[in-house]
C-alpha cells in the first residue's frame, strides 16, 4: 500500500468522515454544556485525522481512538466511525497486534466514558448489545484490511514471480546467443590470427621487413579474440569481465597509429565517474569512427576528443578524409548501431561530412552524478 505523500483522495475520504461525524453529533441528542464546543473539535478532529491513515496508521488509530473516548466522554453518543477507517487502516498496513491491543482498550474505554456522561444508563442489556456491536464493527473493520493486505501481498509475488521469470529466459537467451557466437565466430578468428601470426613468423625468419599491414592484422586478430571472450563473458554474466570503456580508448588510439593514420587523443573537463553504459557506448563509437577511418576515408589524420561536463559526456572524432558536403552519407551498420546506442541513452548523435572537407561524428550522452 502507497504510504507517500497525502493526495486528494485521502482528504476528500477525511473530509467526509468529519461531516457525518458533526451532522451525526449535532443531530443527535446530547446535553448541552460548556464542553459542546470541545465535543464537535473532537468529532471533526477524528474525522480529518483520517488523511493521514496511509502515511502513518498507527498514530492515526491512537489519535482517533482518542477523539472518539473525548467527545463520548463530553456527552456526544456518536459512532466511532473514524477509528473503524483506521483500524482497516492500521490492518492493511500490517499492524495487526497494535490494533487488537488498541482495539480492546477501545472496547473497555468507550462504555466508561458514555456512562461517565450519563448517556447510556437505561440498563445492562443496553450496555451489553452495544458492546457486542462495536465488536462486530471492529471485526468487519479489520478483516476487511486483513483481506486487502493478503490480496496485495499475493498481488506482489506474482510480479515477483514474472520477473524472475523474464530474468530467467533473459538470461537463458544470452547464454544461446553466447554458444551462437561461439560456434561461428570464434574459429574464424583464430583462423586469421593464426595465419597473421605465421606470415609475421616467417618473414622475420627469412630476415624480411614485416610489412605494417600484416602487423596491423595480426593485432586486430588478437584484439578481436580478445573481444569476442570479452563479450561471450558478458553474455554469460553481466557482472564478469565487463566489455572496454574509456580506460582503452587511448589503446584504439595508438593501435590506429600502426596503420599509418595520424591519429590523437585530447581529453577535456574534470574527468569523474559515468554510468557503466555511457562508458561502453563512448568507446564503441571511438572504435566504430576509427574503423570507417581506415576502411573508407582515406585520411591522413584523426582526431578524438573526449569532453567531461558536470551533466553530460561527449565524444568527437574528426578525420580529413574525401568526404565533402555535397556527398551524403551512406548510413551503415556502424553508424546505424551508434545512433541506436546513443538514442536509447538519451542521448544525441550527429554523423555528417564537415564543411572543410572530412567526416564528423559527435555525441553526447547525458549522465545522472550523484548529489
């Protein structure tokens, strides 16, 4: 049960509770006293107090327990009605024993207080009816918030159990997808690594210049199989050998330095802490751009820069490749796979040639630091 702030549903419910309770004691025959006045702030008091029921049951049962001894007590023979919204109240919160105590001090309090102001004196049998039919109320009054707390809690579970369930078969997807890229990623991999690490082998054996191309592939094989048990780990358990981040930026960086790129690194603003996904996000679009660089821009130099603000991060990389503003890009699986990544961070993505000649890819992901 929701016990946040108190909404208007809470004060229309208190509200009317206290209009019946006054209607009910004005119309009602009394003795008139000097205590009048007290008796219809105690009716009204127990009756607002009830919007507060959800956020604090148990002092809402005392302070309604209270009123209605008081103006019982001040000669108003009115119903506790008030007490019986708490006690349901109360019950439905999970306080049952606190409310059986309170309950049966209500029980013996209330006769005392109707006869210490003369109201009720025609008679035991009267005393006795009465007694038995604020118990029924009491009883009514609790089981019904005894019912609604068990129909919520058996409510609980079952979400519980569907998201163990949604877990369960997410997890069990991850672990096909895992075998899947096993089966057939991972023997050509080792394919290529091997034989760049033979050509590489052979030619330093025959005293031959290694040409920077092999080198270039031998360590994109090992990288790639390093990657690929990175990954495998991941879909296996998500806690477990965590896929790159910004740490290995300056890696991809230096290993597009071997191919012949001029390639740097510059990072601004007070670096701090981002969430695991933008961190993850930040190095596969650096690695992704460096990728298109050598594939199909033809450039000379690229540039990385990394740019901590207090409520976002944000990466650009810059190549002087021959893309020029007249030629539309062709979106690929790389930059489609980089907006779908930013997007569903929140965040922006703008991949276009630059008005200078070259290519542009710029992002930036919000991030929540802590207060």
């Amino acid at each position: 049960m929701s016990r946040g702030r108190i909404g208007v549903e809470d004060w229309a419910i208190a509200a009317g509770v206290a209009v019946i309770l006054l209607v009910t004691g004005l119309s009602g025959q009394h003795a008139a006293t000097t205590l009048d006045l007290l008796g219809y702030a105690l009716l009204a008091a127990g009756g607002l107090a009830l919007a507060a029921r959800r956020r604090a049951p148990v002092p809402v049962l005392a302070v309604t327990g209270l009123c209605a001894v008081g103006y019982q007590a001040v000669g108003f023979d009115v119903p506790a009605v008030a007490y019986l919204f708490a006690v349901y109240a109360a019950v439905r919160a999970g306080h049952r024993s606190i409310t059986v105590a309170a309950s049966v001090i209500m029980l013996a309090a209330l006769p005392l207080a109707a006869m210490a102001s003369g109201l009720h004196d025609t008679g035991e049998a009267f005393a006795q009816a009465r007694g038995v039919l604020e118990l029924a109320w009491l009883i009514a009054a609790g089981a019904a918030g005894e019912a609604l707390r068990q129909a919520e809690r058996r409510a609980d579970e079952a979400e519980r159990t569907r998201e163990e369930t949604a877990r369960r078969r997410a997890n069990e997807e991850r672990l096909h997808i895992a075998r899947e890229l096993h089966d057939s990623l991972t023997h050509q991999i080792s394919v290529i690594k091997v034989q760049a690490e033979v050509a590489v082998h052979l030619a330093r054996r025959r005293g031959e210049q290694v040409p920077e191309a092999l080198l270039a592939i031998r360590e994109a094989g090992r990288e790639a199989a390093r990657e690929l048990r990175a990954t495998l780990e991941a879909l296996r358990d998500d806690d477990k050998n965590p896929p790159h981040g910004l740490d290995r930026v300056a890696e991809l960086v230096q290993r597009a330095r071997t191919t012949g790129l001029d390639a740097t690194l510059t990072i601004e603003g007070q670096r701090h802490d981002v969430p695991a996904a933008v961190d993850r996000t930040v190095y596969r679009i650096v690695q992704e751009s460096l990728t298109n660089i050598a594939r199909h821009a033809a450039a000379a130099t690229a540039s990385v820069r990394i740019d901590y603000r207090p409520d976002a991060l944000a990466v650009r990389v810059d190549d002087d490749g021959k893309a020029t503003p007249d030629t539309a890009p062709v979106p690929g699986v790389g930059l489609l796979g980089m907006r779908e990544r930013v997007t569903a961070l929140g965040g922006h993505l703008r991949a276009e040639p630059r008005s200078e000649g070259g290519f542009t890819v710029q992002a930036e992901l919000p991030v929540d630091q802590p207060s």
